[in-house]
C-alpha cells in the first residue's frame, strides 16, 4: 500500500519501530486519586527573597487545589561539578525531583537573565537517573519576580531548559514587576492582577498534570529510542549467539 502511494511511501521508518497513535490510551487512561506532588524552586538567598516568598505563595494555592509540595532550599547546594552526587543537599534534590509529578521554578531576574542560584538547582538535575529519566514527562509552571520594570527574559530561559529537560511546560507563566511592591511586611502576597496570574498558572499546572500524569511514560514514547533499543537489543543477542 505505501509503494503503492508515494503520498505514505516511507522506506527509512523502521516498521517494527513504528507505533500507530494509542487514541484510547491517551482519552482514556487509568487515573489515581493520589494528590498530585509538586517539587517548588526558587532561585535566591536573601532573606528577603521575593522569588522565595513567591514561591511560598504558589505553594498554598498549589495545596488549595489538593496537591502536596515540596521546597527546596537552595542554601548549602554546591556549584555544580564542585561536589559529588552524594552531596547531601545534590542527593536531596534529586531525591525530591523523583518524588514528584510536576515542578515550580521562580528565578529573580539578574543581569538580563536567571539567577546562579537556580541554574545550579537545575545543573544538579541529571537527565538520567539510575537508568531512569527523573523528569521526563513531568509537568513544569515557570515563573518570574523583577526588581524593575516587567521583563519575560528569564521565563524564556527557563522554557528551554524545561524543554531541554524532558518536561512538559505548561503555556501560562508569571512576570512580577517591582516585586518589592508586591508584599506586604509579614511576605505575603497582596491582591493584584499579578497575584490572580499566579493563581492561574497554578490553577493550569495542577489541570495538565492531572491530564498528563498517567500517561507522561506513553506521550514521551519515542520512535527513535525504541529503534536505538531494538538494535542494542539485537547487537547483543547476536554477541551472544557467537560466543
């Protein structure tokens, strides 16, 4: 039929790696009533760190909407590269990025771009976990506080590591201008359209990762993994074979 029509005529795809669509696993999937888990970062030491209080802000709509979260405090986390893996604070990162189901970041904007405290947060993270991808498929709401006027540079920045991480990004975000006018003395967040946005974002992160959440293993199914798996599979039946 493919030689046939020139239209579906692919000859460099693997038939045997090629999968149709699973429509019914995707619109239909076996869901848990376990409460989403959610990994919050923030990206500052100070101790008045408003992408901190920001942070703590998100964390109890998160929890208004019936999830569990985490924080981690990025004070004592080496540079990357500077320690090892069995760092104590690298090994309870990546032991908090297992656990969850989708992730926060809130980095201040620094000279045009994320701060150092939260690329070495993400630095810490590896692609690849004890054979085991530990964000692949996760979901991510990527949010931002400015010391002046709006500025969207690090949330962008913050999307392409997301990409590059596997992580399923949702499309909302938040950019907080003059975030010190933002807080109050006690570090909560007062009224403003700015805090409704982070309602929102919040709002649509739990919604895609009860939407994504039981299927992430099944969306990040690759075509070109199952092929390099298939032939690493064969290369060492046939080692064995000649043995």
């Amino acid at each position: 039929m493919r030689k046939d029509n020139p239209l579906l005529d692919t000859p460099q795809i693997d038939d045997d790696c090629f999968h149709a669509t699973d429509v019914e696993r995707l619109a239909d999937p076996i869901r848990t009533t376990t409460p989403p888990k959610f990994l919050i970062l923030y990206g500052s030491l100070r101790e008045r760190s408003y992408s901190r209080l920001m942070s703590e802000e998100a964390g109890r709509i998160l929890r208004r909407f019936g999830a569990e979260t985490r924080s981690f405090n990025p004070s004592g986390l080496p540079l990357p590269d500077a320690a090892g893996a069995d760092h104590p604070k690298v090994a309870e990162l990546r032991e908090l990025v297992t656990w969850c189901d989708g992730m926060v970041w809130v980095s201040p904007e620094r000279h045009g771009a994320m701060s150092s405290v939260m690329k070495a947060q993400i630095d810490w993270i590896p692609l690849s976990l004890g054979g085991v991808r530990p964000t692949q498929g996760k979901t991510l709401a990527v949010m931002q506080v400015c010391g002046g006027s709006q500025s969207f540079n690090t949330v962008n920045q913050l999307r392409i590591l997301g990409r590059w991480m596997r992580l399923l990004t949702i499309p909302n975000q938040s950019s907080v201008p003059k975030a010190f006018r933002e807080f109050d003395e006690s570090g909560r967040m007062t009224p403003s359209p700015f805090y409704d946005r982070v309602v929102d974002v919040m709002e649509e992160l739990v919604r895609f990762t009860w939407l994504t959440r039981e299927i992430r293993d099944h969306l990040v199914d690759r075509y070109s993994e199952r092929k390099e798996s298939a032939a690493e599979l064969s290369k060492r039946v046939n080692l064995k074979q000649s043995i």
